[in-house]
C-alpha cells in the first residue's frame, strides 16, 4: 500500500490528485485520529440514499435465562424482537479558500497537511458529538466525588462505578477520561492492588484502568470544580450510544473567482449519533455543592 506522501505526489505538480483520492485519504486520516466515533458505539448504519434523514437502529437489551426448569416442562418464549432507535444524520464539514501563492510558494507537502488537517477537524466534531450523547444522558448509574475537582479520588470512584453496572447485570468495558486526568493517572503512586490496576503501554498512553479500556479524548469535560460536572464516562459499548452514516465523505474543489486565483477546498460528510440504553452509561460527577 502507497504512502500518505506517496499517493500525493504525482507529476503534474499543480494539480490535486482526483477528488475521489483525497475523500479516502481525508475519511483515513479522520478514521486514524477519531477516539470516540466508530469505536465505542454500539451500532454504525451506513445509510442508502432514498431513506430519509431518520434512521432506525436496533439494538437487544439485557435478556434473563429462564430456570429451574422442571422436568417435562418448557421454557416460556419471551421477545426477541431488538429495540428501536431513531438516529437523525446531519451535515458537517470543512472549508477552505486557497491562493494560487499557496499552491506555488509552498512544497507539495501541502496537500498533505491540508489533508491531515481537514481529516483532525472532522475526527474531532464527530468525537464530540459523541461524548455530547453520552454526558447529557440521564445515566443508569452515578458515582459522585466527596469533593469537586478531586482528582486523586477519581480511581476509587471508577471502581465504585463500574461495581454498581457490573451488580446491575450490566457490562461495562470502557472509560471515558479528558487528557488531564490520564496525567493524575500517570503521576499515580500507591502501590499493592491500585498500582497493578492503573496499567500504561509502552506508547506512554493509559490503556487500562480497573479492568477498563480507557478512551482518552480532548471532547471529554477536563478537571473542574464546577458542581454536578460529568468528570468519567464508564459505558457497556455495546449499547451507550449508536452511530449512523449517510453519504460517503465527499472532496470537491472549485475555482469561484479566478479573478481573484482562489480555490475552495471543501469536504462534506452526513452523520448522527444518539445514546441508546442508558443503563449502559455511569457517570462519575462532581457533588452539588
């Protein structure tokens, strides 16, 4: 497979390579970037053209196996139909008005860039829309800190936390922290059973924490003092939130006023999020006062 420089470099060093070309590497490098969407969601729908700006998603909820069963009896048949949710998709995109002096007193590494940027920008809006969900739900489950802004609390909490969704039958298997708190996590010193459950790969990035997988993204809220603030996210990514898709990522570019020699650089995307079953999302919350 060709390089990200390699595939940006042609002969004809004036021109964009096709459109088509640039979308894929854009929706890659948003893809490489993103930390939320399309990674903690329980449901990515690509959607068909013709089917509406609402798109239904399904999800199963949390099921009981039945028993003891006496001999010669049968199980009773319960609904397996999935649960419904309605995710609307809207547009975002990026934009960007180009001189001809940019294209000609600057290295062909300028594609890339702009193509790196575009991608971060969209990874970035997506990942927050996310995080929005899923800190504005009503939560099945909440851990509130003795103190607001204590982030050396903030551990114990998230164990509290997620005991609380584990004896709910629920199956948390993720955590949601802003990069401030993976740096109260790093600086962590106690030892025995807390020192072998805050675990960091050899990237230096926090990988686990209590048995969570850890998402650290800057869409997260970051240390506050402010009251009742979402401070962690603990969610069962099978069914917190779902995602939907409508079009591909599109790259156009125009010359609106040659005039002027200026190029638009745009990129359009149509995406939605929702939050699905709350009793898949925990919070852990600074008190009321």
């Amino acid at each position: 497979m060709k390089t990200f420089e390699e595939l940006t470099t042609t002969t004809q060093t004036a021109e964009w390579i096709p459109t088509e070309t640039w979308a894929k590497l854009i929706l890659e490098g948003a893809w490489e970037s993103r930390k939320l969407a399309g990674i903690v969601s329980a449901v990515e729908y690509d959607k068909n053209a013709g089917e509406g700006t609402n798109i239904e998603v399904r999800y199963f909820p949390a099921r009981s196996a039945q028993g003891p069963i006496s001999e010669g009896n049968a199980l009773t048949a319960t609904s397996s139909d999935p649960t419904v949710k309605a995710i609307t998709i809207a547009k975002y995109g990026d934009y960007d008005l180009v001189t001809g002096e940019t294209f000609e007193d600057t290295s062909d590494n300028f594609k890339v860039r702009l193509a790196n940027s575009m991608s971060h920008a969209i990874s970035e809006k997506l990942d927050a829309l996310v995080y929005a969900e899923l800190e504005t739900a009503v939560e099945g489950y909440t851990a509130t800190l003795t103190t607001a802004g204590t982030i050396t609390e903030l551990y114990d909490k998230v164990v509290e936390l997620r005991g609380d969704m584990l004896g709910g039958k629920v199956k948390p298997d993720t955590l949601i922290i802003h990069p401030d708190m993976e740096a109260a996590f790093a600086k962590e010193t106690s030892q025995g059973v807390r020192g072998m459950m805050v675990n960091f790969g050899n990237d230096g990035n926090l990988s686990k924490v209590a048995g969570l997988n850890v998402v650290v993204s800057a869409a997260a809220n970051a240390n506050t003092t402010t009251t009742t603030e979402v401070q962690a996210i603990v969610i069962d990514s099978s069914r917190a939130v779902g995602e939907a898709y409508g079009r591909p990522l599109e790259f156009k570019t125009a010359e609106p006023d040659i005039e002027y020699d200026r190029t638009k650089v745009v990129c359009w995307i149509r995406y939605g999020t929702a939050e699905l079953d709350t009793e898949g999302i925990g919070h852990v919350i600074n008190p009321t006062s």
